[in-house]
C-alpha cells in the first residue's frame, strides 16, 4: 500500500469516526425541557402563521394533526436553497448557496466516482467512447466534478471577502474562520489546474478510486494530481473535526430543540427519562440550591438558605 | 470607548470605567407625533452607589454585581465562575437544558444575522455591546479557552485569546441582564442557534453557583413567592380582603353582583392568575370573573400559598427556583381535583406552566393547561356570553407576547376575538409570532430600581412604542382620538403603562392600555355600559 492512499483511508477513518462520536454526544444528551420556536412546520394547518396545537380547546383530548410532508418541504427549502438565510441576510445567502450547493454537487461527484471506479472493477469501460453507462458516467463525472470545484471556489471566496470586508464581520471572526474558507479555495484551485492539466475527463482520478476499493497500488500519479488527493483527503477528514460539519447539529436543533413540541403524557416515554434525570445529584453551589441532594429532593423541598 | 471600535475581548479590560456609554443622540427616531422627542441621557448613579456596584458595562444597574477588593478575591470569584462553567456543560447539572446549550454553543457560524432581528441591538442605534452575537461570543471564548482540551494554545487562531477577570466576569453577568429573552434572534438564525437561550445560561451559571441574580427575580421574586404565596407578597389572608374589595369594585363598575369562587373542590377549572393584576389592575380579574361567570363554567381561584400567583420568575434566570414555583402550582391543582387549569394574561406563566412545565408536572400532578386565550375564544366564538362590538368602536391594536406566541404558538385565539369585537382593530407590523418584545421581558417589567427603568423605556422598550405608534393613522394620533393598545399578559402591559407615561403617551395621544378580557367586557350587553375607563389612568 502506497502512502497517499494510507492518507486517504485514515482521512476516511478520521471523518466517520469524528461524524458518529459528533452524533453520538448531542443523541446521548438527556432530555431536555421544552424550548420550541415557531413557526413549527408540522403543525397542520397553523404552520402558515406560526399556530401549535395549544390554540385547541382541551388540547390533550385531540389527536394531533401532523403534517409531515410540510417539515419535509421546509427541510428540503433549507437543505438545498437556504431558506433561512436567504430571507434574513441576502448577502451571507449569495455566497453561502453556490458554496453548499458546490458541496452537494461535489458528494455526487464522489458517488460518480467510486460507481465509475466498481463499474472499471467490474470489467466495463468508463470514457467517452464507451458508450451506454460507461460514457453517461464519464459526462456525468466531468459536469459534477468541475460544477462543484467551480460553485465551493467562488462560494468560499465570497465568503472570505465578506468576512474581510466589513469592520464588523473582522471583529467576530477568528484566523481559523479565515483558514477554513482559504483552504477550500486551495483544494478547488488544485482540482482545477490538476484536472485542466493532467486528468480533464477524470480518468486518473477514477483510476485512483479503483485502487482504493481494490486494495491494490495506485500506481505513479503527477504531482497534481497526488497534491489534489492528499489536500482533498485532508479536507475531508478535517471538515467533522469543526463547526464546518454543522449538517449534523443542525439536524438535532431542528428536529429535537426548534421543532420539538411533542407533549409529556402520563405514563409516557418522556415522563420515563426525566425521573430518572431527577435522580442525578445536583453540584451547584449557590447558597439557596441545595448541593449534593438529587434533583428531585431539591425542587421539592424548600430551601434551607435564602440568599 | 467609540462604539464601532468596541470588541469581544474588550470585555476583559481594566483602564475602562465604563465600556460603552449610551448617547440618546444616536436612538432611531420614533415616529409623529414623536419626531422631535429629546430622549433624555441614562441617570448617573449618585457616587454612593457608585461606590456599591458595579456600573463598568453601559451605567446601568439591574444587576448588583459585588465589588471586589483584593486580587485574592478577584481570583476566587473567576476560579468559582470556572467551575459554574464546568457544571453548565455537565449532564448532572444541566441535563435540563444541556441539549440546546451546546448546540447553539458549536454550531454558530458568526454571520451576525440575529442582530437586525434584535429590538434591543436596534433601538440602541446598533450599540456593539448588545449585539446578540457580542454577549454569545465571549461565552463562546471563554468556554473555547478554559474548557476545550488544548484552548490556552489555540486561544489566537480559534479567537479565543479572551481574559477571564472580575471586569469580565461582571460585564457579561450585567450583559446577561440586557436581553429580554424574546428569541427573535433565534427566530432568524439560519443554524437554530439561540442567544436567547445562551443569555439565559449565563444568568444560571451566576445564579445557581455564584448566587448573583437580580434582587427582583429572586429575593424579591421567587424566595418571597415560596416563602409569603406571591411575588407581591400577598399572603392568603391579604388576598382574601382584596378579593372582597374586587368583588365590591365589581358591582360599582358593572352593577352585577358577584362572588370571585375560591377553593371549589372538584371545579372543572382552576384559574390561575399573575397575582400583579390583583394589585394594579383588579379590573382585569373582574372581567374574568364577569366572563366566566356569565358563560356559566365551573371554576374556582386557589387561596392556597403560590397557588394564586401564577408568576414564576425562575424561568428567567434559575432552574431550581422555576421548578420549585411551578412544583408548587401542579400540587395545588392536584389538591383542588379540578379537571384543567386555565391560565390567565400572562405570557410567562404561560410559558412556565405549559411548555417548559410540560417537562415537569409529571404522572398524578400531570394536570393538562390551557391557555386562558383558548377558553376565551370558545366562550366568545360560540356566543356562550351576548356582546355589542360597537361598545368597541374605537382604534385598537394588540400587541403580541412573546412566549405565548413565539414559543408556544398560540396567536389566532386573542385574534379571533379581537376581530369579532373591535371594530376599528388593526395589527402592528410584525405581528405573532414575529412579534417584537414589549421590552419587558425577562424580569425587566418588574425591575424598577437604580437607573434601569431610564435603560428599558429607551432601549429596550423603544422598538415596541414605535410599533404602538405605526399602528394609528397620522390622523388618529391626535389627543382627540382614544385608543388603546391590548396586552393580554401582565409583565408585558406593566411595561407598555411605563412607556406609555415615559412618553407622556396618554396626555399626548390618549393612549390607553389593558388586556383582552376589558374589551370583551366592554362589549358584554349584559354589563352596564364603560367598562373601559377613559377619564382614568392607571
């Protein structure tokens, strides 16, 4: 096994590990009390102006009417065209949108890829002149791939000058935040030249790939393209590592904090979770708290200090 | 300091007296018949007090943040704050709220989004200091330098190059006491983070392992409650005698005779009021008595300690004390049998006792809540109670609560009355769930000492007068025309009186206020007509 491929799959390594230990810790948290915030988009019938199933008269007496196909419109909204900020800050909005749509358009490329790499792995040939699949997923690869590289390049450098460009913007942004966005302008320009240069059809690159799954030598690679794999690798296992994997906490504030409205019922699962929180032993320290009772002994009784 | 220059890491800095004063000069402009209105400047605290508390964030004080002397006990007190950090983040001692504190704490990305939708960041002329994001970033640094394995080293490149020292340590408790936690900012954030949630964090931690809080909120706020029955300090029996004088105020306004229930065992519902209005505004207890009554429920009030005060100001800023208040509350209606309890204009009470609570009132005290709003509309929708709107015909607005609206989503049932007994009723422009704060939230309704009612009557308040304003014609902001402005909910209404008097609104727009349930009596034909008083104000 080459070094840049060991680059390659401890990248991986790096980048699931970190994702599942990220999902892991906000899915292991307790539950929490309620802090919804509406407009909540399953609630049928009200979502439009912002209602919840607590204008109903006896509320608890009715089924809940929930209308799932709408959260799934508001998420698909937010997912692919940035509905929020699109109508809240229009200028994050324009960079931020040709720089995410550049990331999901750059995973399709991936999934091209590795299915171009098994499709070669299978005895069949991906190019232009190899008809059927074979050349579908050699246009399809070139038209993702440079789609992407150019959508992320300018979408992270519209994001850089408008960090840069306002006093204020400066002032809350950390060197870091102006790393993150330089570094994924230089793995696209990278892309770029290596794929204008050396691999304009993406067959080295799906060679690369080949190799990968097959456990076999990749061979020799110019150093373009070999500067493209290690930045690319690295990329992708330093993304998870910071608040650039924000997809997945995103996910747990919408779906468990923003939109969360589900009501406690006697006897219920809910209920359950929070009498077993209720034992955990409180450590605060103020006079009027109580430390080293459990929370249920604390809220239950009266303080003994009153300051 | 010059407002632009002010940053993040300033909050640390010792040769400042005061990080940012507040120049009336640079407020937006409110609208006719305000346009030429002089905003007076903050009122210096006399040198006494100055002396007492710290005032080295903006001049104001709602917070009396303890001075310290000596190094040893600067240290101390930063060494116990870093500990309070510790347990914030710990599923022991925060597994109440841990869950959305470190999602907004990982996932903002500093876009500076949440600011425009901010009424304080706004109506303060854009002042740095109360940029939603200023306050959430030094947490934010803090956290990332003390907290974070390898922090200290980092601390440049993340931007977490912040000191943690007393001036930090009381800038960003007092800051904390700038929000009023109306979460329009989450409202707007396109990760779902929520400076709301982080400011209410912050006071926690100074709360509940420091016991810094605002004298209001607890001394005076929920020990008294737990310790007299209310936060006003009615006691039972005092109660009892207002209720007598309610109920004659009763018959000399309305010419009915009747009696406010107490105590019914087995009632269908249990009424739960914020025990202000009994104090400032009995009337509005009346006319729910009136309505009630009329539309002939079963239902009873509690005399029973806390059971008659439906406030619970831990929500603002302490864990335990909200679910020792709200504990209270479930084993009242628990005792009393009754089959629902009805809760009643008061948006926080709401919040408390139906989302928040939700988590709490658990198996036999697991009680279901109601909006008083929902009771009301059925009672009114459904012709249960005989109404003239015409007794209404005059210009109104309502102005919507923020935790009823945007954190419960109850919006279209004061709506649906409103339009069917107001005829000249208009919306402010936002309204519902994009509403914007009174001002008053949080606790600072009730805050009325030092010079913090200055702070909250032009900054925090400022945004929700110019929208009372916009809601009436240039033509109908004369004197000679009555208005009145609905605030079905008692924190939010105590705050819209203060800037009704901070802007002599009364004299010069007659501008009156009041919940929803005077206008529903007003309308009531069965009630001699003039509920509402126009010759009065209060």
């Amino acid at each position: 096994m080459e070094a840049i491929q060991l680059v390659t799959y401890a990248a991986v390594a790096i980048g699931l590990v970190a994702i599942t230990v990220k999902v892991f810790r906000y899915a292991t948290v307790p539950e929490s009390m309620r802090w919804e915030l509406y407009p909540v988009p399953h609630e049928k019938g009200r979502a439009e102006y912002g209602g919840s199933y607590l204008e109903e008269l006896d509320w608890w007496t009715k089924p809940r009417k929930k209308d799932m196909l709408n959260e799934l419109k508001e998420m698909a909204q937010e997912i692919l065209l940035l509905k929020g900020i699109f109508h809240h800050n229009k200028t994050v909005w324009t960079w931020s949108l040709p720089f995410h749509l550049g990331m999901y358009i750059g995973i399709g490329w991936l999934v091209l890829l590795i299915a171009g790499a098994i499709l070669t792995i299978t005895g069949n040939e991906v190019s232009q002149a190899a008809g059927g699949i074979g050349s579908l997923l050699h246009y399809a690869t070139m038209i993702l791939g440079y789609t992407a590289m150019v959508l992320t390049g300018i979408g992270a450098l519209g994001l850089f000058f408008w960090r840069l460009g306002s006093k204020q913007q400066r002032g809350y942004s950390a060197p870091i935040e102006f790393f993150n966005l330089l570094f994924f302008d230089a793995v696209v320009v990278v892309a770029l030249v290596c794929h204008f240069t050396v691999d304009p059809g993406f067959a080295v690159l799906r060679g690369y790939f080949v190799s990968l799954i097959t456990f076999t030598p990749a061979g020799e690679l110019a150093g373009w393209m070999q500067a493209e794999i290690i930045l690319g690798s690295v990329l992708l296992a330093y993304i998870p590592l910071t608040r650039m994997s924000h997809f997945v906490a995103k996910y747990f504030i919408y779906h468990n904090v923003r939109w969360n409205d589900e009501p406690n019922v006697k006897g219920g699962k809910i209920e359950a979770q929070i009498i077993k929180s209720l034992s955990r032993k409180v450590g605060w320290s103020a006079p009027h708290i109580q430390t080293g009772k459990t929370w249920g002994e604390v809220v239950t009784e009266e303080p003994e200090n009153e300051q | 300091m010059s407002n632009e220059n002010i940053k993040p890491k300033d909050i640390s800095r010792k040769d400042l007296d005061q990080l940012f004063t507040i120049d009336p000069s640079k407020l937006p402009q409110l609208p006719y018949p305000y346009d030429d209105w002089e905003e007076p400047p903050m009122e210096e605290l006399s040198e006494t007090k100055k002396e007492k508390y710290d005032t080295s964030l903006d001049g104001a004080v709602n917070l009396a943040f303890p001075k310290v002397e000596t190094k040893e006990q600067e240290d101390e007190l930063v060494a116990k704050f870093l500990v309070g950090l510790r347990k914030l983040f710990s599923k022991d001692n925060n597994w109440t709220f841990l869950k959305p504190l470190i999602l907004t704490m990982d996932n903002c990305v500093k876009c500076n989004t949440c600011a425009e939708a901010c009424p304080v960041f706004e109506s303060s002329g854009k002042a740095e200091i109360y940029r939603p994001l200023f306050r959430s970033d030094i947490l934010r640094r803090i956290v990332r330098k003390h907290l974070t394995p390898g922090g200290k080293l980092a601390a440049k490149f993340t931007g977490s190059d912040i000191d943690v020292n007393y001036q930090t340590l009381s800038r960003l408790a007092q800051l904390a006491y700038r929000c009023t936690l109306c979460r329009r900012c989450a409202q707007t954030c396109p990760m779902g983070c929520d400076n709301g949630l982080l400011t209410r964090e912050i006071r926690k931690l100074f709360s509940q392992e420091l016991g810094i809080h605002p004298k209001e909120l607890h001394g005076d706020g929920t020990i008294k409650q737990l310790k007299t029955g209310s936060s006003t300090g009615l006691s039972p029996i005092a109660l009892m005698d207002l209720m007598e004088f309610a109920e004659e105020d009763l018959t000399d306004r309305t010419g009915l005779e009747m009696k406010i229930p107490f105590d019914k065992s087995g009632a269908d519902i249990l009424l739960i009021h914020n025990a202000g209005e009994f104090l400032s505004w009995p009337e509005n207890l009346e006319a729910f008595t009136i309505i009630f009554e009329a539309a002939g429920l079963s239902w009873t009030l509690s005399s029973e300690m806390v059971g008659y005060d439906s406030v619970n100001y831990g929500l603002f800023y302490d864990d335990a004390q909200y679910a020792r208040v709200t504990l209270k509350h479930a084993e009242v209606a628990r005792k009393l049998g009754v089959k629902k309890v009805v809760i009643g204009e008061c948006g926080h009470a709401h919040k408390a006792l139906m989302a928040i609570g939700d988590r709490i009132w658990l198996q036999e005290s697991n009680i279901p809540r109601e909006s008083c709003m929902t009771t009301l509309r059925d009672i009114v929708m459904n012709e249960k109670i005989m109404l003239d709107p015409s007794r209404n015909d005059f210009p109104v607005t309502m102005h919507d609560p923020c935790n009823l609206t945007r954190s419960m989503g109850i919006i279209e049932p004061q709506r649906e009355i409103i339009r069917k007994i107001c005829p000249q009723f208009r919306e402010m422009t936002p309204h519902g769930c994009e509403n914007y704060c009174c001002g008053g939230g949080s606790g600072f309704a009730i805050m009325q000492s030092h010079n913090f009612p200055r702070w909250k009557m032009s900054i925090s308040g400022r945004k929700k007068f110019e929208q009372i304003i916009n809601a009436y014609t240039r033509e109908e902001r004369a004197k000679e025309v009555k208005k009145y402005v609905c605030a079905p909910c008692s924190n939010c209404k105590g705050q819209i009186r203060d800037i009704i008097n901070h802007y002599d609104a009364w004299e010069k727009m007659t501008l009156q206020y009041g919940g929803l349930v005077e206008l529903i009596v007003n309308a009531m034909t069965d009630v001699r007509e003039g509920f509402i008083e126009w010759d009065d104000f209060h």
